[in-house]
C-alpha cells in the first residue's frame, strides 16, 4: 500500500530542505579544509548525485515502482545516514590537498573518492524524489512544488543554523530530516516494532556524528597550520557562523614582523593571530609599540604617515584593526572602520575588547559591520585624507589559490568610489607582498592608470608614490600631485628605513634599486610603462592578463591568459606551472572530471536500456539548454550577488532559496496551464528576455539599494529573481508532461540529460566568466532559452 499522498509531499519537501541545507554545510566544511573555490564543485557534486540517480531508475525503474512503498523510505534512511557519515568518510583514505594534487598521483584518486562520497547523500535522495516524480507524474506540479520549495527553505534555514552549531555537527543534524520523511512514508503493512528498529539504528548514525564529531583539518599549506606547529601553540578561541570558522591562535614564539625594516633594532612583539577558515584574519596587535614608536612604522605601512598628518581615516576591511590602531597611533581625529566580518567584530568590540587594547571602543573610531561597497555606496558627506586597503597577497605568495575569489574591493569601479570619496589632498594607500613573476602590483597601477584617465588626469607619475622594502610594496595613490616638499619626506623616509623608491614623478635609477636588489629589473621598465606609456601595448604582450579588474569579470585575482600558458611551460615546466594559478587550474581539471564523471554515471548506463520513441534530438536539444541555461543563470546571480550581500554563503543562500521557492511556485502554476507547443515557446521567449534585460540591468538596480540593511536587501533579491524564477520553474515540468504524453521513456532520459548538463555548467560558467565576464555568460543562459523555445515546437505531445 502506498503511502498518503500529502506524506509523500511532506517527505520530497523534508529531504529536499535536507540535501539544499547539506549543500552549503559541505561548502563551509571545505572551506575551513581547503579553499572557498570548491564551493561550484560542491554544486555541480549534487547535481551529479541526482544526475547519477535518474540514471539508476531507468536501469531499475520497474522493481522500484513495483516496490515502491518499501523503496521509498529506505531511500530516505540511506540519504540520512549517508549524510550524517560524510564527514567521517572523507577522511577515511587520508586527507584531500589541493596543493599536492599534481605531485602526487594518489591525490587524485583522493579528489574522485572525495566526489563520491559528498554525491552519495545528493544520490540517495535524488533516487527518492526522481522515484516519486516517475510514480506520480500526474501530480508533478504539486510534487516538484514541494521539492522546490522545501530546497528553498532548506537554503534559508541553514543560515540560522551555521551561527549556533559548527558545520561538522550540522550534516548530523540535517540528518533527522530525511529520517522523519522515512517515518512519515513507511509502509503501515510492516510491523511497528519493526519500524522502530530500524528507524533506532539510522539514529545512531547521527547521534554518534553530534556527540563526537570529525572536524574538518586545514590543509597543511593554510597558514593556521604553519601557527599551529610553533611550540607550545593553542588555539585560545574557536567559534562557526556563516562568515566561517574563525580561530585565535596563542604560542610563544608567534611575534609581529610583516617585513619590518632591517633598521628596526627592537625585538618584535608576541602576539595572538586570528584566522578565519585557516586563512589569516589579522594579527591582535592592539596599539604596541616600541619606545614610544609604532612598529607598523617601520614597515612600508608607514609610508602615508610620512608625507602627510591625516586627520579623517578610513579603513576598508580592517580586520583585527592593525591599520586602526595605527591611525590612531599618529592622532587621526576620525577613523572608521569598514569590517564585514560580524562575528570577528562583535567578538574584538564587545567580548573580547581588551585583545586589541579596547581600539574599537575608542571614540575616535567608529566601526561599520557592512561590505566595501555597501559602505562606499551609502556613505555620509565626508571626504577623507586617507584610505588604507588590507595588504595584498602573502609573505611567499598565494599559488593563484585566490583566482576564483570575488574581490568587488578591489575593481577599477571600487576604486572610483573610493576617489570620490577623498578629500582634495586625499590619499589612498594599498600595500602588495612582492609575487614572482610580478602581477597584483601590475595589475593595480594599471587600474590607477585606468582611473587617472577616466577622471581627466594626464599626467599620472605625480600622482603615484610607492616605496619597496624587502618584501612589500606601499603604493600611494593621491588626488593632489605629491609637492616638493612631500617628495622629500618620502625620500626621507625610504633612505632612513633602507627602502628604495620605486614610484615618484622624479625618481632617478640609483633610488630604485639600492638596498633591496631585484632579481628582474624589467619590473621596473613595466611599471613605467603603465604610468608613463602606452599600457594597452604592455596588456598585450605581458605573459598575464593585468587589465584592471571589474565589476564584471571581478577576479583579481585571475592572471593566466591562453596564449602565454605555452611560454610558461616553457619556462616554470609543467609541474610549476599549476601554482601560478591554482584556482583556475583545479577548477579546469574540475571540469573535466566532472564531465566524465557525469558522462560515465548519468549518459552511459542509458544505453542499456536504449532510447526508444521518436523526436529524440528535441528532446536532447530542450533538456539540454534547460539544465544549461538554469546553472548558467544561477552561478552567476551568485558571483554577483556577493558584491551586493557581501558573503559568499548568504548570496547562494539567498539565490538558492529565491530560484528554487520562486521555481517551484511556477512549477504548481504549471499544473493549470496546458502544455501546448505555443505556451512552452512564449515561456521560453520570456525567460530569455529578462535574462538579457537582468545581464546589463540587475547591477544598476542593486546598486539602488546596496546601502539598505541587510534584511531589505534580501526582499529585494527576493522579488528581482522571482519574475525569472517562475517561468523557470515551468519549463521542466512542462517538458516532462509532453514526454508523458507521447513517450514516457523518453522521461528518465530527460532527467539524465538536464541533471548532465546541469553538472559540466556550474564549473563551465565560471571558466567562463574568468575570460569573458559574467554578462557574456548571462548572454549565455538567454541562448540556452531560446534554444528550449525552438526545441518545443518539436517536443513530444500534450499530457
């Protein structure tokens, strides 16, 4: 006996909300373990698991309709008890590091095994809810309303749960969810006692992941691990939330000294270090100092303080306020301070003040809990006489792990903002660790160029300063020309602390490279070419793409260009020349095992079972662009949407839950509307339209409201993608209502082919905005559109 259709509703739901929650709960636990760029792989991951499921109804669909009210169920307790064995399982063959996946070969199997586990929970419930579609059909409306609007709700109430329970707890807890959908679908024919049983032994599973748990361990190469190794390390504080896994760090040997001065004769200060996901946060400096001197000074940090006293300054991503302190520390009048990081905020101004010396609590200091932007774009009337962005880059490099990272702060449009907000002798300071071969310094004076240029300014070198140390660089970028007298306290300056002047509007050669000698003095010849030539020429022929960044393609972090990958081969060889740009490399190899994997899992085993019935290339070609042109919209809403909600969890949270909620409300819209050929055509034109409508016009719509509060900005999210949304949500069903109509086993195949593509799009889409932008792959998605309003006319018939 089947179980009562509302249960069977309630259970798609429950599981839905379950798989959508796990989701993002797998992109927190790899960020912590490796880097945020998994977070597509992580997508494409469910997708292949559901993709793989369609593929095993099709190969088993009649044993399973035939016992389809045991079947149910025990889908469910297996997605439960897979999703609560996850994290325990991923380290059962050793530890996964994107570092030395190209040195060891075993690190590959480790990344296929890593697939496999984190699909089976995404697999077990896909097999569940593709069983319920195939054996309910006549209800898909309601059934894939539910699935939809449960995954929505299951995008949303994640978020509240990453803030009161460490990720790795959490997959135990979602857990409960797919077991209640077992519970509530169970057959009544089996005893009580029975089901009990069997619902107590799933429990366990979860039970035993809550009360002892496996944390998710830090690539060796994070910079938390190198801390953790120093002698009689600890970590004094370690607390989740949806910015991260944030950590502070405590060990005798851990002193202060970002490329102090070789002048400076003092012994640096002990200090704690926070991290957030392993990555270094900020050091809790507070306001140390050293007989009466302040020790960021001596460093090229203190390059501002020497040509001029600012009075107002503002501090863009502060951080652990190393640069506040500082501030205040030459007697700015007014500092503010713009940190998104919430829990970092509350934790260093209210429960832990005294860590950083009280800086946040000074009256001098007012600290704003916003993004970059969201700051600039809602800012009162105040022109400041300085803006300090956080250092670039790290001591020894970053691999290229940051190319697949959004940086809004830091595009040619961020940087506009920012020169309005300057004062007439305003400056803005940003300080880059030296990379080999150059390419973040480059890639900045060629934005400053760009701004320069766009503001009428010919003459740019007397607006440049920038002072090098043994390894970093402080640019300054001023609105005034630097005066004579200026120019020779940077002189000074630099000659006191054993600098060299690498940028001023009458630098001579022997300034440039006295006391830290490079090893390629080309940079030099490059970087005047950016401020004093022609830079389109350098654009063209440097080995890395160093145009400014922008709102539209925003990695600033992303240098590799095609046409130089042979000449670096060439010269770094081809093990080297993956950590040029790891980032990039992994998610192209991403790609391809995604590809296969999809292919090999979801395409092959339909050949057993062959494809009968006619009009197949139309089915193939609708299917297709759906499942495309949906990840297409999707992945970038999400890239976006992290410049407008400031963190990569709430903006897929926030398009996630929007698409699905809004998709399967057009999904039950879809149950009143006759699938005719005419309907899915006008539909499908509809789609395509405001997609092109939100490619060149969602950005200017945002940026209306990218001041208002955190909870305003999600209604408007909400009812800007919901228009797109419905009509999206009624393609799929519409298409499988044709299919039923003329040839049902053409339906498993559908699903198998949109669940294909669906997989290669999330890694394809960002590849693609990495070289062409996100316009050009929203232009992409209104193609795949237009391409499923062509394939309706030839689609099966009307159910």
């Amino acid at each position: 006996m089947s179980p009562a259709p509302r249960f069977v509703s309630w259970s798609v739901a429950l599981a839905s909300a379950a798989v959508i929650a796990f989701q993002l709960v797998v992109m927190q636990l790899l960020a912590v373990s490796q880097w945020h760029h998994f977070a597509y792989m992580v997508i494409s991951t469910a997708l292949l698991g559901f993709g793989a499921a369609g593929t095993t109804l099709v190969l088993l669909r009649e044993p399973l309709k035939r016992h389809y009210a045991t079947a149910l169920p025990l889908l469910y307790v297996a997605t439960a008890v897979t999703m609560a064995a996850t994290v325990w399982l991923s380290g059962v063959f050793g530890d996964f590091d994107t570092f030395l996946l190209f040195f060891e070969p075993g690190q590959v199997g480790l990344l296929v095994f890593l697939y496999l586990v984190y699909a089976l929970p995404f697999f077990f419930a896909g097999l569940a809810i593709t069983l319920v579609f195939y054996r309910e059909v006549e209800r898909i409306g309601w059934l894939y309303f539910a699935n939809m609007a449960g995954s929505g709700a299951g995008a949303v109430l994640v978020l509240g749960l990453l803030w009161a329970l460490p990720p790795e707890r959490l997959s135990a807890v979602l857990a409960l969810a797919p077991l209640l959908a077992a519970w509530i679908t169970r057959p009544r024919s089996v005893p009580k006692a029975a089901a009990v049983a069997v619902a107590s032994a799933a429990l366990l599973v979860p039970l035993i992941g809550l009360v002892n748990p496996a944390g998710p361990q830090p690539s060796e190469y994070k910079p938390i691990h190198a801390a953790l190794l120093l002698p009689g390390a600890e970590v004094i504080h370690s607390a989740s939330s949806p910015y991260g896994l944030l950590q502070v760090v405590r060990a005798d040997a851990q002193r202060f000294a970002p490329s102090l001065s070789l002048q400076y004769r003092d012994e640096p200060p002990v200090r704690d270090v926070m991290f957030n996901n392993g990555e270094y946060y900020g050091t809790l400096l507070g306001r140390a100092g050293t007989g009466g001197v302040y020790l960021l000074d001596h460093t090229t940090r203190g390059l501002s303080y020497a040509v001029r006293d600012p009075e107002s300054v503002l501090v863009l991503e502060a951080g652990a306020g190393e640069d506040v302190a500082h501030a205040l520390g030459h007697g700015a009048a007014t500092i503010t301070a713009v940190e998104p990081h919430r829990q970092a905020n509350r934790l260093l101004r209210d429960r832990y003040p005294e860590w950083i010396d009280s800086i946040y609590r000074d009256p001098a200091v007012t600290l704003q809990g916003t993004t970059v932007r969201s700051y600039l774009a809602r800012r009162v009337a105040q022109d400041y006489d300085l803006i300090v962005l956080p250092t670039l880059g790290a001591f020894g490099g970053t691999s290229g792990v940051y190319a697949l990272r959004e940086q809004y702060g830091l595009t040619l449009e961020a940087f506009l903002a920012m020169w309005d907000a300057l004062g007439e002798r305003g400056m803005i300071a940003v300080t880059v660790w030296q990379d080999e071969p150059p390419r973040k310094p480059l890639r900045l004076l060629a934005t400053w160029r760009t701004l320069l240029e766009r503001e009428g300014i010919g003459h740019a070198p007397a607006h440049v300063a920038a002072v090098r140390s043994w390894g970093t660089t402080t640019y300054l970028l001023s609105r005034t020309a630097f005066s004579a007298t200026e120019r020779g306290h940077i002189r000074e300056f630099a000659q006191n602390l054993a600098f060299d002047l690498l940028l001023l509007e009458d630098v001579q050669s022997g300034e440039r490279d006295r006391f830290n000698r490079l090893p390629d003095r080309s940079f030099l010849e490059h970087v005047d070419i950016l401020l004093h030539g022609d830079p389109a020429a350098l654009f063209d022929n440097y080995l890395f793409d160093i145009g400014p960044a922008t709102d539209d393609r925003p990695f600033f972090g992303q240098f590799i260009r095609l046409s130089g990958i042979l000449e670096l081969q060439a010269i770094y060889g081809t093990r080297e020349l993956p950590y040029m740009e790891l980032g990039l490399v992994l998610a192209a190899v991403t790609l391809l095992q995604i590809v296969l994997a999809a292919v090999i899992l979801i395409v092959l085993p339909l050949f057993r079972v062959g494809w009968q019935g006619t009009r197949r290339r139309w089915t193939l070609l609708y299917f297709s662009a759906t499942g495309i042109g949906f990840m297409f919209f999707e992945i970038v809403l999400i890239q976006k949407l992290v410049l407008y909600l400031g963190q990569p969890v709430y903006a897929t949270a926030a398009v996630l839950g929007t698409l699905l909620v809004c998709s399967g409300v057009g999904s039950l819209l879809s149950s009143r509307i006759a699938a005719t050929r005419r309907n899915l055509v006008v539909t499908g034109v509809a789609i395509a339209g405001l997609i092109l409508v939100y490619a060149h016009g969602l950005m200017p719509v945002l940026e209306l409201s990218m001041s208002a509060p955190m909870t305003a900005r999600a209604v408007v999210v909400f009812l800007l993608l919901a228009p797109p949304a419905v009509l999206m949500g009624m393609m799929f069903p519409f298409g499988l209502r044709r299919l039923a109509g003329s040839d049902e086993t053409h339906i498993p195949w559908a699903c198998g082919i949109d669940s294909c593509l669906s997989v290669s799009a999330t890694a394809l889409a960002t590849l693609i905005a990495l070289g062409t932008g996100l316009a050009f792959v929203m232009q992409g998605a209104a193609v795949a559109y237009l391409v499923v309003a062509l394939a309706s006319l030839r689609l099966g018939r009307a159910l």
